[in-house]
C-alpha cells in the first residue's frame, strides 16, 4: 500500500491549500511509492511564516537545549536505520550499503551540528579608540532556505538544514520531487521526534511541473534571508541568479566531473579496488563520483584490465537485495543518458572493455571504456550514472592538464606510494575536495564541502558551514564618554 504524506508546517501535517497531490514514483518497479502534498506558493508563504515566527525564540534558545535536540535527533535517526533503508531503496532505488552510509554520516551530521551550537560565535578585536572594546560577533541570518537533492537524500537532506538551524536560525526545507520523504519529512519526523520546537523546520514538497513557482515564492519571500541548494550546475544557476536577484547569499554545490590520477608508482590491485568504488557506488550517482582515471601509460592496460574484470563481477539490479552493489538509477532519462554517451564515445573510436548494454528500463550496466579523447561528450560532460573513462597518460604534467580540463572542480584523488609526490599532484589540482591516497568520493561532518568553477561556492561543513549561515556583526562598547568635533 502506499504512502501519503502532507507538508509539514508549524510542527504539524498539513494538506496542501488547494488540496492537491503528487505521486512518488518507486524507480525500480515504477510503482507508486507515495502520494504526497503538492505545494504552491500560497504554502510556501504559510511555512515561511512559521519558520519567521520561531526564528526569535528560537535564537534565544539556550545553547545546551538546542544541543541536546541534535544529539537526540541523532540516536532517533539511528534508531529508524531499517526504516530508512526501506525508505531509500522505494524511494530513489538505493542500495543497502549505500542507504547505511546515508544513516551514519547524516547521524554524524546531526552530532556535529551539535558540536557547532557551541562554537566560538566571535572575537575581540584591537581598536584605536582609547578605552573602547571592540567585537566582531557572528550571529545567525533568520529564516534559510534549503533546497536538497535525491541522489544522497539522507546526508544531503539534513546537511542543509543541520548547521544553519544549530546556529539560530530557522528553516524550510524543499526536497527533491524524486525524494519528497528521503530527503524532507523522514528529516522532520526525526527532528520532531527529537523535540524541536514547531516552526524550526518546515518542508514542503510539491509537483515537478511548480518546482519553478514554489522555489522563486521561496527565494523571493522578503524574509528568507540565506539560500543553500544542492544539485545539478543547470538548475543551480537559476537559483543562484534568483539568489542573486533578491541579494541573498547562497551556498551552491553543484555537478562534478572528478577524476582520479593512479601514478606510475601506484600499487595498481589498491588502484583498482579504489577506482571501483569511487566511479560505481550508489551506481555513479554521487557529485563526488570518479568519472575519468587518469594512468600512468606503465601500468594503464594492467590497471584496466583488472578494473574491467571486477567491474564485470559487480552484482547489479534490485536494492533491496542485500547483495547487490550496482542498483537502479533515477528514472529511464538518466539512464539513456549515460547510454547516449557511451554509444557517442564509441562512435568517435572509444573502446568498451566492459559493459556497454542497451539500458534495460532504470538499470545499465556497470561500463568501462578507454581510448577516450578530450574531444567526446563523454570527456566533458558529468555522466552521473555506471560508467567510467580509463585514460592512458605519459607523465603527472599531463595528467594534471587532463584533470584540469574540465568546467567543474569538486573533487579528486591521486593514487601513489609516495605521499610527498601525491601531494605535490594534488596542490596543483584545481578542485575544493583532493584525497592523496584515496578515490575521489569521501565525507566527513566536520569538513568543509563544496568545490569551485562550475561546482559553486560556499561550504558546508565545520566553521565554515557556521561563517556561511550566520551575519557578522561589528560591536563595540565605549569605555568612557567621548568627544566630538562639533
């Protein structure tokens, strides 16, 4: 039987003003998976103005009440793990090990966020002013709006809403359409659970066809005073600019097109089992995902070969099978996609060593090609699905201009046995995220996020997730009366 869910707003569920649904699609069977509330701007107003008017008690919450809810919403979300693996496999196809990372490093979120309520919030600063002190204070923006993807609707979902509200502010919450609960109301049943006051956090959710209306209703509401979106470059370049329009700043992490550089001197069995996990775990669907392998000519056909061959043993199809590593993607679109790729690359003389299927519905088979060249979409464009390049290089300067070549830049890994080579590699690597030793695809609560070029600005994570949802205030206390020249 399937699921129905309203908005939630002001801590309670709600039906959608004019009453109006949408249906949440299960990927894999294409069943419906949920009926849920279909938002319009009217609604947008009606959680804005809750989240506007809890803002002020909210800032004035103690700082170890508003502690101890995170910390608990942590244990909850733990707590719901089997649910939430459930939830991701109808909702967006996820597979069990990657619905199980989604639960830990969102629970790691939410402790973090813990962390960060009590963090220093400012400093003294000197002054040239006799007897005066000076401050600088951070102090939070009011009411943010978050915009959060499927593809990690767990970790991405509570990302955008973890750290702006553990520091005073208040949110609503727009989750993807193809993950309305996963990424949303999963997020505020725990939340509530936890005990956060009504009005904190609101999520509305809405139909495909008013994404536009409801995210300009959103951006645009007066008093929204900080934007985060999470996404594809194309869909953040209009939030960005609406951002833009009605000067808010926004925080924007958005395509990636990562690729990982194995050097001559790279262990190449560590190589691979590392190259396997960051191009096909949750089926390429990460912003971190590896899309091009940058080898050493030395070792590119051993590395390839033993790559195309464990590739080739991957378990693909249901996720709710406990064994299968390689599940569905999104919908038939995305799939084609990738397939429309592979299928112009080969065309244009690049070489499939394994994989390469027609898309049978949402699945494609796990593929890995070479004698790719910059010249092909494939190079270029963000596959975002099963499908890897293997790109033979002659030396680092090469590998660094091919990994270069790209409008994205979030992140990397440089693959070596020496760690002082590695990261000479990597600091000339133009990307915000580059892991010596490692694959391209890592996250962690307490570090900063996000990447540069084409990939956005701004940063989750740690103090910078705290600086990118909170105002800095100049503050100064005069010490004695003083004097003026007229």
């Amino acid at each position: 039987m399937a699921i129905t869910r309203d908005l939630f707003i002001d801590g309670k569920d709600v039906p959608a003003t004019d009453g109006r649904t949408t249906d949440d699609i299960n990927p894999y069977t294409g069943g419906l998976h949920a009926t849920v509330a279909a938002a319009g701007p009217t609604d947008v107003e009606r959680a804005v103005d809750a989240a506007h008017r809890a803002f002020p008690d909210w800032a004035a919450t103690r700082p170890s009440v508003r502690r101890a809810i995170f910390l608990k919403a942590a244990d909850v979300f733990e707590s719901r793990a089997e649910e939430a693996v459930a939830l991701m496999a109808g909702e967006v196809g996820g597979a069990a090990p990657w619905a199980r990372f989604n639960v830990g490093l969102a629970a790691d979120m939410l402790r973090e966020a813990a962390a960060a309520v009590t963090q220093p919030l400012g400093e003294v600063l000197t002054t040239d002013t006799d007897g005066q002190v000076s401050f600088a204070v951070r102090e939070p923006a009011g009411v943010v709006a978050a915009f959060a993807p499927w593809n990690a609707p767990l970790i991405l979902g509570v990302r955008s809403v973890a750290v702006p509200m553990a520091v005073g502010n208040t949110a609503v919450l727009k989750p993807s359409e193809d993950a309305p609960i996963s990424s949303g109301l999963f997020i505020a049943e725990v939340f509530r659970d936890a005990g956060l006051p009504s009005g904190v956090l609101n999520v509305i959710t809405n139909a495909r066809e008013d994404a536009p209306a409801v995210a300009e209703a959103l951006i645009g509401d007066e008093r929204v005073r900080r934007v985060n979106f999470t996404g594809s470059t194309n869909v953040g370049r209009i939030i960005g600019t609406a951002a833009a329009r009605h000067i808010k700043p926004a925080v924007l992490e958005l395509g990636g097109k990562n690729s990982l550089l194995v050097l001559e001197d790279a262990d190449v069995d560590y190589a691979v089992e590392a190259a396997a996990f960051g191009a096909f775990h949750n089926a390429g669907q990460v912003c971190m995902s590896t899309d091009r392998i940058l080898v050493h000519r030395s070792v590119a056909e051993e590395f390839t070969k033993k790559l195309s061959d464990k590739v080739a043993s991957l378990p693909h199809g249901d996720p709710t099978d406990p064994r299968t590593v390689v599940g569905p993607l999104i919908n038939q679109h995305a799939a084609r996609h990738v397939a429309d790729l592979v299928t112009d690359a080969v065309l244009e003389g690049a070489r499939i060593r394994t994989g390469g299927d027609a898309p049978d519905g949402v699945t494609y088979t796990a593929t890995v090609l070479d004698h790719v060249t910059p010249e092909m979409r494939i190079f270029r464009e963000e596959i975002f699905g099963p499908a890897v390049l293997v790109i033979a290089v002659d030396s680092d300067d090469e590998a660094v201009t091919l990994a270069n070549d790209t409008e994205y830049g979030l992140s990397a890994g440089v693959i070596t046995e020496n760690a002082g080579h590695g990261l000479a590699v990597a600091r000339r690597l133009r990307t915000g995220i580059v892991h010596v030793g490692n694959q391209t695809i890592d996250d962690e609560a307490q570090a900063p996020f996000g990447g540069v070029k084409s990939t956005g600005y701004g940063r989750f994570g740690g103090r910078w997730g705290v600086e990118a949802f909170t105002d800095t205030r100049w503050v100064t206390i005069a010490g004695r009366h003083g004097h003026f020249p007229f």
